[in-house]
C-alpha cells in the first residue's frame, strides 16, 4: 500500500506577511517558490525511491511525495531531507509534515483524523532577547546588513537570516521562472482574454491603476475564506469509509481550488477596464478555499461581490443536505504605505467576525478603512451577508452620487445621535430628497445600517 508524505507550510499567510511592507512579502513567495520546485524537490530525494505526485492539485507551499510502501525508515529519511531543504530556504517557517497510507491519496485523506500522523517543526525562536531586533519583521535578532529603498530613500536596514533571504529574492520574481505561484497561475486564467497585460507588482501600481481619477493613494486587501469546508470534507470523509461514493471525496479538493481561481478571475473580470495596461489586482496567497489579494480601493466592492458570488456557484456541486457551502471576506481599504503585516492582520479579525456572526452558514463580508477608522478593529460594527449587500447594491449606487460634504454632515449628526430625519427631508440630491435616498439605510434592522452605508460608498466606483 503506498504511503503520501505532505511536507508544508503552515501558517502560510502569517509566513509571507512576516515582514511588514510588500517587498518582504514578495520576497517570501518566491522563496516559497523556489523551495518547493520540482528540480530542488527532485535534487533533494536523488537517489530515494519517492516520487512527486499531484493528485490533490497543486497548493501554494506543499510538497507531495509518494512511496511504493509505508516503510518508518524511508518516510524518516524522507521526512528529515524536505524538512531540512525547506529550513534551510525558510527559515523562519513553521513546517509540517503528514502521513496517510491509502491505495490512493483520495483514500488515504478518507481515513480518519487519528489514523494520520503528524510532525511539526515550528521555527525556533528568538534567545538573545537583547539583541537589536530585524528591522524588517521585528521578531527575531538582526544578523545582517542590507540596503533597502531606492533613489532618495535608500536606508541601511539590519535584518535576520529569514529576512535577508526576502530582499535577495524580492527581485528574482521579475524572472519570469520565479514569479510567485499565485501570480504565475493567475496569468494562466488569464492568458485567453488574448492581452500580454502584467500584473502591478507594488501597491503604488496597483493604487494608479484605480478607476477614479486623482485617487491613487489608497487600496483595499481582502481576505477570503470557505464556510463549511471542514464540515463538509468530514462527512465526504465519513461518508467514503462507510462504503459510500468515494469519489466525490476524491475530487472535492480539486472542485475548491478550481471554484477558487474561477471566482478570482471572474472577479477580476468584473473590475477590468479596458483602458488600463495591467491587470488591476495583485495576488498575495491564492490556493484551495483561501484568497488573500489587493485591488484598487474603488474596484474594491465590485471585486467582492463577484468573488464572493462566483465561489458559491462553483462549489455548489459539493452541497450536502442543509450544508451549503460559501466564502465569506474580510476586506480593508487603507493607504499604500501601511504596514502589510498590520492590514492582514485587521483582514484576518474582519474575516473571523464575518464567519462568526453567520456561523458560517451564508456568503459574508466585514469591512474596515484603516484611514477613517484605524487598525484596531471597530468592535460595534457588524457584518453583511452578500444578500444583503446585493439587495442594497442599487440603493448604494444611488447614494454615492451625494456629495462627500452632505455625507460628512450625515455622519456627525449620527455620531452626536441627533434625529436627523428634520435634516434629511430638508436636504436634496439633485432632484431627489435625501430621505428618499437614505431610507434603505435606515429604520429597524436594515441589511445595511446608515453608518456603514457612509463609510462604503466613500470607495464606491460607478461604472
């Protein structure tokens, strides 16, 4: 019976947001690409007898390898070799390794959880804490010197082992072999629309590729997550072991990931103009149920909408009984010099809220603008269901043609808890009231409270 070794990443997106600007995340994606490559795999297990496989897709971080049989020695050999190249390229990585023995690998994943065995290797920690801190992550000791920036704004920064890698390799990803996997699978789904247009490779691209003239400051990450995958894997899982349809198991893996990058670049899609050079999206992790990517702020709402849409339309062929599978999002507007580390994490507490307050049941998103609101996250703002916002969407369109300065006016008066039902009947839009306009926004429990309703239609972009 053959025996299937994943050696992976963990933690993958905490991993590449280590460091807290775009260039050490960049760095680290190639890193991750370099270290997991078929020719550094296959140079690592020369002379073993252990092939790489790929029958659960190609994941961002993962390295598959198949043995004829569940030998200990081998698989500790083998185990020990991939952990130790991994190491020795990351660093600072936290890496794990899982054994299933199967007559395939949709078989061996249909074991139970306690039938698999797990080994981890988390990296190790700082033990000088004296020592000058990495000016890149500010975790471990500095034990380097490099020159980041450039023009003006070139610095002599002091970096640890795991960060110096991210700066040597930062450029190697404008190699067209060592581009970070999410972006290089991106340009694949894209390559039909028949266009030799990039991908931005830094936020201020990104942030001038927006569609709304003179605002090219900011723009919006979103981190996006499956609801009820876990759930729905144990029962395919249970349901295999108990004789029942194995394939469905066995291919459920493949469906995500394909209803994954299907949504994404549909998604794309939906924020393309035609008179723009480059794609108007930078991939940050994009693999099986998870999507962590940066748009234009204006392209922002546009981007999720479809996303969050197209991804339950392309897993809906794994609904089972009253468990229908969704995504929800946590989406942060911010500037294009704010910390990268600090926007994933808000992303991550926004996404958490969303699952939460759904319980996972139904396509939701939570939202923050680091600019008018900061990092930490506003604890009495609630999350929409993507019903909610596709109900409201006609209504924000309209509410966004207001001026900035009547919304100003609407916000404060909500802040000091004024009625403003007086002002609002008062108050025009071009040829209508300003209650006719707001009134989605307002009474008892609407899908879209008044206040949020504000804050969104501040990056709101009519085509």
């Amino acid at each position: 019976m053959p025996r299937y070794i994943d050696v992976s990443v963990q933690h993958i997106q905490s991993y590449l947001v280590r460091a807290q600007h775009l260039k050490g995340r960049r760095g680290a994606s190639t890193m991750i690409t370099r270290a997991t490559h078929k020719g550094a795999i296959s140079e690592c297990l020369a002379g073993l007898p252990a092939t790489l496989h790929e029958e659960a897709g190609a994941v961002d971080g993962v390295i598959a390898v198949c043995l004829d049989r569940p030998d200990p020695d081998l698989t500790t050999e083998i185990t020990d070799r991939l952990v130790n190249h991994l190491r020795a390229e990351l660093p600072a990585a936290f890496i794990v390794a899982t054994y299933r023995d199967g007559s395939s690998y949709a078989d061996a994943v249909a074991s139970e959880i306690e039938e698999r065995q797990v080994a981890r290797y988390p990296a190790v920690c700082a033990e000088w804490p004296a020592a000058k801190r990495c000016d890149w992550c500010n975790i471990w000791p500095a034990s380097a010197l490099i020159i980041d920036g450039a023009g003006e704004d070139v610095r002599n920064r002091d970096v640890c082992r795991d960060c110096v890698l991210r700066s040597d390799q930062a450029g190697l990803n404008m190699q067209e072999g060592w581009k970070p996997l999410a972006e290089t699978r991106l340009r694949r789904h894209l390559a039909d629309r028949g266009s030799r247009r990039e991908l931005p490779t830094d936020f201020d691209q990104l942030a001038n590729l927006g569609p709304v003239a003179g605002e090219h400051n900011h723009v919006a990450t979103v981190l996006a997550d499956g609801n009820g995958i876990g759930k729905l894997i144990s029962g395919l899982r249970a349901a295999a072991r108990s004789g029942g349809d194995s394939e469905a198991l066995r291919n459920a893996p493949r469906t995500i990931d394909g209803a994954t990058w299907t949504a994404l670049t549909r998604a794309v899609d939906a924020i393309d103009g035609t008179d723009v050079a480059d794609w108007r999206v930078i991939p940050h992790l994009v693999g099986g149920d998870d999507l962590l990517v940066s748009v234009p702020a204006h392209s922002a709402w546009d981007f999720v909408r479809a996303y969050l849409a197209e991804f339950s339309t392309g897993v809906s062929s794994l609904a089972r009984g009253d468990l229908v599978p969704s995504a929800s999002a946590g989406v942060v507007f911010h500037q294009i010099k704010e910390p990268f580390s600090v926007v994933a994490d808000l992303a991550h507490d926004l996404l958490t809220v969303a699952k939460k307050e759904h319980l996972g049941r139904r396509a939701a998103l939570c939202w923050q603008s680091v600019t008018h609101d900061g990092s930490a996250r506003v604890r009495d703002r609630r999350s929409l269901t993507l019903d909610g916002l596709e109900d409201s969407w006609d209504a924000l369109a309209r509410f966004a043609s207001v001026t900035k300065s009547q919304r100003h006016v609407l916000a404060r008066m909500g802040r000091e808890g004024k009625d403003i039902e007086p002002q609002l009947a008062r108050l025009r839009a071009g040829d209508q009231t300003m209650m006719s306009i707001v009134t989605p926004f307002v009474g008892e429990d609407p899908p879209i409270p008044l206040e949020q309703a504000i804050g969104m239609v501040e990056w709101w972009w009519s085509r």
